[in-house]
C-alpha cells in the first residue's frame, strides 16, 4: 500500500467538500477548504523577501601595508576614524 501523495490528498478534501455542500454542512465544508488551504501552504503569510542593505563601505580608510611603521597619533587617528 502506497502513501498518498498531495494530489491524493487535495482530491480526497475536494470530495469531502462535495459531499458537505451536498448535506448543506457548512462546518464540514470550511473544515475541508482549511485542510485543502494547510496543504498547499495558504494558511501562512506570505514571506517578503530579504530588505536589500545598501553597504557603502567608500568612507572606510584603507589600512597601511605596514602598521608598524605608524605613530602612536597615526594609529590613535586611523583606529578613531575606524570606530566612527
């Protein structure tokens, strides 16, 4: 015996459905249309996609080759502008 796959399932709810209009069963007809919207994943909002971040990273001051070479007031200013 196989397991059903969703179309298995939708069809199955959409005969509930029929049979619940049917019997004029309007708790058995939403009850269906519910399952039917779970399945598919229309009970969620749908997600937004990710905000764009704009990074402008142009005002970041390019590090020396060598560091060491740096002033004590060199350093203090380029860790300053860093931290800004």
């Amino acid at each position: 015996m196989r397991l059903p796959d969703l179309s298995d399932l939708i069809a199955d709810l959409q005969l509930a459905k029929d049979i619940a209009i049917r019997n004029e069963n309007a708790n058995s007809l939403v009850t269906a249309t519910l399952a039917q919207a779970k399945l598919l994943g229309l009970d969620k909002p749908a997600k937004e996609p990710a905000q764009q971040i704009d990074v402008n990273v142009s005002y970041v001051t390019p590090l020396p080759d060598n560091l060491a070479e740096l002033s004590a007031t060199e350093l203090a200013k380029l860790y300053f502008e860093v931290m800004q």
